[in-house]
C-alpha cells in the first residue's frame, strides 16, 4: 500500500568511473523497486529543458555542460516514501555535506558532479519521470 515513485539519474561522473553497479545495487538493499531503467546520453537542448529551473544560476553552464558529457542511467523507482526516502538515501548536494554512506558521500565527485539525481518533491518526480520515460516503458511487477 502507498508504493509511490521518484526519478533518479546515476549522473556522468559516477557512470565514468565505473560506479554505476555499485549505486544500483545501494539502491535496491535500500528497498526500492526498480520498474524502468535505461543508459542514455542527454542533448544540450534536453539537458538544459531538464535543469530550466537553474537557467539563472551562476553553475548553470558548468551543470550543463557536465550533464552531456557521457551517458547517464535513468530510472525509475518505487517505494512508501519514495522521494524523501531517496533524497535521504543520496544526501545533500554537496558531498562535503553528505551524510556518511550516502550515495554522494562515497561516489561524489564535487558540487557539481555529484554523482547521482534525485527528485525533490512527488509533483517534480511525476515530471521527471514522463520527460524520460513514456508510459509503456515502466513495468508493472
Ligand atoms: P539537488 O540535485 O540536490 O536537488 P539542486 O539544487 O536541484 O540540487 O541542483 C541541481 C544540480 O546542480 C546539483 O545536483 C548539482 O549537480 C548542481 N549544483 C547545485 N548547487 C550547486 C552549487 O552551488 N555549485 C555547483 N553546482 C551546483
């Protein structure tokens, strides 16, 4: 009862460094489902439609430009608690912040190449995952 989902990308640093297997599998111990997944490489255009939010902000570009820089994994999951669960289970934006053993504590690169997403509110995981994924593409199981 109440599984709902969130959107995550294991992000180019950490898909570069061979840590992709690693994080998936930090995920699944951690109880969430995964009913879509898929390695993809993100345009200029889509990379910039994704992260619109932050078009003003003065890491913008180097966002951008490190988000198309190699493949990503897209995914998505379902858990009760979905979002906050996973937000907690990657920690804050910056590793220095991170909490020990969170996703960006062990696999982070810096600020910016942190390694993985995740969504921050149901409303933007909806969002999120419908910019990725089309419905058909998520299995029911
Ligand atoms: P979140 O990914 O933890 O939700 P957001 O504030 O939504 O963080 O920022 C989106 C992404 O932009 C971050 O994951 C990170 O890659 C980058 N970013 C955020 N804040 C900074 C910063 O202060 N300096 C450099 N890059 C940042």
């Amino acid at each position: 009862m109440g599984n709902n989902r969130t959107f995550t990308m294991i992000k180019p640093d950490a898909f570069a460094k061979g840590n992709t297997g690693a994080i998936i599998q930090k995920i699944t111990n951690s109880g969430f489902k995964i009913v879509a997944l898929k390695l993809t490489k993100l345009s200029p255009e889509r990379a910039a439609e994704f992260y619109a939010i932050h078009k003003d902000k003065s890491f913008y570009n180097n966002l951008i430009e490190f988000m198309i820089s190699g493949p990503i994994i897209a995914a998505v999951l379902e858990k009760k608690n979905a979002v906050d669960d996973f937000r907690a289970l990657i920690g804050a934006t910056n590793p220095e912040d991170a909490a020990e053993g969170t996703i960006r504590n062990l696999y982070a690169t810096n600020v910016t190449n942190n390694a993985i997403h995740g969504s921050d509110s149901d409303e933007n995981a909806a969002i999120e995952i419908a910019f990725h994924f089309k419905e058909e593409e998520i299995v029911t199981y």
